[in-house]
C-alpha cells in the first residue's frame, strides 16, 4: 500500500468533509478516494469516517490520528525537499538571512547553534530586510530566513511567532528619562527615528500606528538603522528611536538611555520563514537556532499573533 499516497486521501477527506470536493483537491475521481480511504481504514483497523448518503463526519479515531497523518506528511515532503537538494547539487549549503536589527549576541548565538545542530552543513547567511527576503524566496534565492510580521507569507511556511517588547532610545538629559517607564505621549515633541519604510512596510504603518493611538505622533521621521548613524541623530536632532532591549546603547554611554515604552505598547513581532515543501533538516536546523537564539539573547517571547498566519505546528521548535 502506498501509504503517503492514502494519507493524503484521509487527510484531503478530513479537511473538506465531502468525498467530491476532496477528490477534486487531489485531482482524482471520488471512487478511488473512497477506495483509498477503505483500505487505509482496514490497514490501520479503525473506522476513520461516519458516512452517510448527505455527509461524511470524522469519527473520534479519525481526529485523534490526523495529526499523525498530518506530520508524517509533512515529514514525507521534507525528504522529499532533501532529495531536491542533493539532487541539484545543494545539499552542503543553506543560504540563510536574518533582518539588520538583530543583534551582535543574537547572530552569534545563531550561528554557533546551527553549527551543533547540522554539523558539516554549511551556512550562507546574509544581512536583509523582511522584504528582500520576500523577494528572494520568491526568485528561489534564498532557503530560510527570519521576518518581522505583519508582512505577505504566501506560499511560506512559519515557526512560531517570537514578540520583542520595544522601548525608547533617548537622550540622558531629557525629561522623560527621569521615568521608569515611558508613556507614548510623553515623546511628544521629539522626531521618531525607524528603519526605511521600504524594508517592512506593513511593519513601518503599524509602529507609526500604535504611536499615534498612544498619543504620540512625531511632527517628522527620520530613517537610520546602523547603531552609530542613529545614536547621532538621536544625540544631534532632538530624535527618539525606537527599539528592543538588546538594541540599547552600552551601560557605560554616558549620553544615552533605553527606557521601556509604559503598558508595553509597541512589538517587533519575528518568525523564520521558508518556502512550503522545502523544510528539510538544515532548514529545520537553521530555525530551532534561530528560535532558541532569540529567546536567549534578545528577551523574545511567545506571542500569540491577532491575524491568521498560517502558523506551522511550533512545539518541535519550543528549546
């Protein structure tokens, strides 16, 4: 029996509720699927669906082994994906990318747990925005990546969403250093300093967003993303800027500080990110690093995301 092959008519079945519609998903005639479904049914000696003459319900059996189904097809085309790489030449080589923000720690911490975790792989790993890392997995230049949400994950697989509280870089001598905690409208006055637009657009419009529903709206934004370039803007322009924990000045800088924004307003909200049907093992590598990296070193938290996204099941990447 091939069995891959039968998952998909249980799993197809499962998902629409209706014989025809799952036959027309999987480009078949319904006979054969009912065929198919029957002799999974009797391989696996269980009943997987309650049928009748107007439906199709998945029986209580059914439910709990679709899960099971679910992953092994999953597995199934991550060998699959593995043999396209070997296959192409490719299977030494990950070409990676992570986004400017992340941190010096981070990155290290990213590369030393790949390196333990697909040993003799070897990891192309770039410097890119969410957006040219779109534009790269669309030109299939690029194997897995780590992006900022909310942005179009089409054709993407995730693991799970890891939120990074943002706080404010500002200037030691000015009044809303003095708190412990800086509300929104007490930046009022001060130029707001992000990243370029055209790197995480839906990104960009949300900040600017969340900044005038906290009663902040900066009278001009400026775009900088290097430490040093907004460190000066921020000392030289009457600027804030906005950012992470890990993304503050030293403790011995005598000019700057960081301060949480009050109530947590603001996120910077990350996945890795890579084509659907290609997670082999080094991508999956590539991700629980990733995902371990930025818990460890940059204070991300789980976050449960406020729209659909499609999510991959994430408990294999929880370290």
């Amino acid at each position: 029996m091939d069995l891959i092959r039968h998952l998909e008519c249980f799993v197809a079945v499962a998902e629409e509720s209706h014989f025809g519609r799952a036959a027309a998903r999987l480009g078949m005639a319904q006979p054969p699927l009912s065929q198919r479904v029957q002799r999974l049914e009797r391989e696996l000696q269980v009943r997987l669906f309650d049928r009748t003459s107007r439906q199709v319900t998945i029986t209580k059996a059914g439910m709990l082994l679709l899960p099971e189904a679910r992953e092994l097809l999953a597995r199934s085309e991550a060998l699959r994906a593995a043999a396209r790489r070997i296959r192409d030449g490719e299977s030494g080589l990950l070409r990676a990318a992570l986004p400017p923000d992340i941190g010096g720690d981070t990155v290290a911490a990213v590369l030393t747990g790949f390196q333990k975790r697909a040993v003799g792989m070897e990891l192309e790993l770039h410097e890119l925005s969410t957006t040219e890392q779109l534009g790269r997995f669309a030109a299939h230049e690029l194997d897995v990546g780590l992006i900022h949400h909310p942005c179009d994950v089409t054709g993407l697989e995730l693991g799970p969403v890891l939120r990074r509280e943002l706080g404010v870089l500002l200037p030691r001598s000015a009044p809303a250093a003095a708190r412990a905690e800086v509300p929104l409208a007490a930046l009022t006055g001060s130029d707001l300093i992000l990243f370029p637009r055209s790197g995480a657009p839906a990104l960009y419009d949300d900040l600017l967003t969340g900044c005038a529903r906290g009663g902040y709206t900066p009278p001009a934004v400026r775009h900088g993303q290097g430490a040093s370039f907004v460190r000066g803007l921020v000392l030289s322009a009457g600027a804030v800027a906005l950012g992470p924990r890990d993304a503050g000045p030293a403790e011995d800088d005598a000019d700057l500080v960081w301060r949480p924004l009050a109530a947590a307003p603001l996120a910077w909200r990350h996945s890795v990110a890579w084509p659907r049907g290609h997670g082999d093992a080094a991508v999956h590598a590539f991700a629980d690093a990733a995902t371990h990296a930025l818990r460890t070193t940059a204070d991300a938290r789980p976050d449960t995301p406020t729209r659909p996204m499609h999510l991959r099941p994430a408990a294999e990447y929880w370290l």
